[in-house]
C-alpha cells in the first residue's frame, strides 16, 4: 500500500501525511495554532515590610543590654520565597522619629541595611584604609537638621521616602540569589564619630550599631525581581497555511 506524501510549496520536502499533524478551517483550507516559545524573562513583584509584622520577643538587638527587638534591628519572613533574585529595589519608606530624642540632628541621612543584600561600600573615619565592604543597600536622606526653629523640633518629623524624586536605591544580583525568604533590616548612622582607635567621641554611639527606635516605627516598600524560565505570550488563532501539493 502506497503512502500519501505532501510537499511544501517552500523546501519541496516530503512529509508522510500520517505525520504531518493538518487541522482544516469549516471552508477546508489548511490551519495551524500558532505555538508558545520558551523564553528565560523577569518578573517583578512588590512586597511590603512594616517593622510591626516583627516577633519582639525574637532577633533581639543586644545594645545596652535590650530585652525586646527594636524597630531599627529586626526580622520578617517574607509570604513567599523569591527565587533567582536578580535586583531589589528600594520603592518607598516611612520612617517615624526614634520615640526618644528623634533623629540626630548632626546626620544629614540614615543608611538601611539588609543582611546578605548589601552591595554599598563605606570608608572609614580618619581616612582608615580598611572601610567598610558591603555594609548598606540604601542611603536614605534625612531632612530632620539641626538649625531649625520649628515646633516641635525638627529631628522628631517622620522621614518619607520615594525614589520618585528622591535618590534611586536598587541593588543588581550577578550571579542571582538562589532564594530570598527573610529580610534582617538594620537602620544606622553612617559609622560615627571614631577615633582611630575605634572609640567614639562625645556620644555613646557604637560604630555601625542600629539605631534606637524605641515606640518609632518603620515600613519600606521593595521591588523584587527575578528570573522566570517560562514560554512567551502567544495567540490562540489559527494561522492559514500555503497550499500543499499531494503527491499520489
């Protein structure tokens, strides 16, 4: 028995008509559905992260001897693990005043620090060769000055942040993180007033401590992006394909 053979107009290669999977339109002419394409693409999500989601009993800053986590030192889980993590970026944030004397007034801007997702080097007071390697994700600018002659004083204002018109924070990952499940989110000042042999001058401030937010809470809104091996959006129409020749 003899089989049916079709050739394209195009290669004029022959196809055994039980292997060439044809579907007809209602008037008989010859369609096809378009296929889906695998693609390695991005995909970004925004999360969340309020410092009162935090377990005080848990991941407890030990300065000065604390028996509960402070907002400026804590953990949260996140709601799903983000795998292949290739850039956090630093969206928004409300940073209310430390409930005790507010915001040094002598420190133009904070530093936020996420353990394992710092890429920001710091040097050193003194012009110590050293630095400080990876130690801050985000520089956030703080309008709480000295100088002012507001009521109440200045340093107690909340600092709102928004990477719409203030400096844009985002940190890229190469090779990407494997798996992103928790953020351990730090605030401090940028290292103190140091002596060259590391202690502090006319403050209690430890070098790189958080700082003291006592009943000042905090939120901060992040831009996760990872990597997504998917397939490329794709049409559900059928395409019309060139006549064939039968080959009997």
């Amino acid at each position: 028995m003899l089989e049916r053979i079709a050739t394209s107009r195009l290669g004029r290669t022959k196809i055994p008509l039980r292997k060439n999977k044809m579907n007809y339109d209602r008037n008989g002419v010859l369609v096809r559905t378009s296929q889906p394409v695998r693609e390695l693409r991005t995909v970004k999500r925004t999360i969340l992260i309020d410092s009162r989601d935090r377990d005080p009993t848990k991941y407890i800053k030990v300065n000065s001897g604390a028996s509960a986590s402070d907002p400026g030192d804590y953990v949260v889980y996140l709601p799903r693990p983000f795998e292949n993590v290739v850039s956090v970026r630093l969206k928004s944030a409300i940073i209310a005043a430390p409930s005790a004397a507010g915001f040094t007034s002598t420190e133009n801007y904070i530093l936020l620090s996420i353990e394992g997702l710092d890429k920001i080097d710091e040097t050193a007071p003194y012009a110590n060769r050293s630095g400080f390697v990876d130690n801050s994700f985000a520089r956030i600018a703080n309008p709480n000055l000295s100088g002012q002659t507001l009521t109440p004083a200045a340093n107690t204002y909340t600092i709102f942040y928004n990477d719409n018109v203030d400096e844009e924070n985002i940190v890229r990952y190469t090779p990407p993180i494997s798996t992103l499940d928790r953020m351990h989110v730090t605030l401090k000042y940028h290292l103190g007033n140091a002596n060259p042999d590391g202690s502090t001058v006319a403050t209690t401030r430890v070098l790189n401590a958080p700082i003291t937010f006592g009943t000042g809470e905090n939120s901060f809104t992040f831009e996760i992006e990872t990597l997504d091996n998917g397939f490329s959006d794709f049409s559900s129409f059928q395409t019309r394909v060139d006549a064939v020749n039968y080959v009997r």
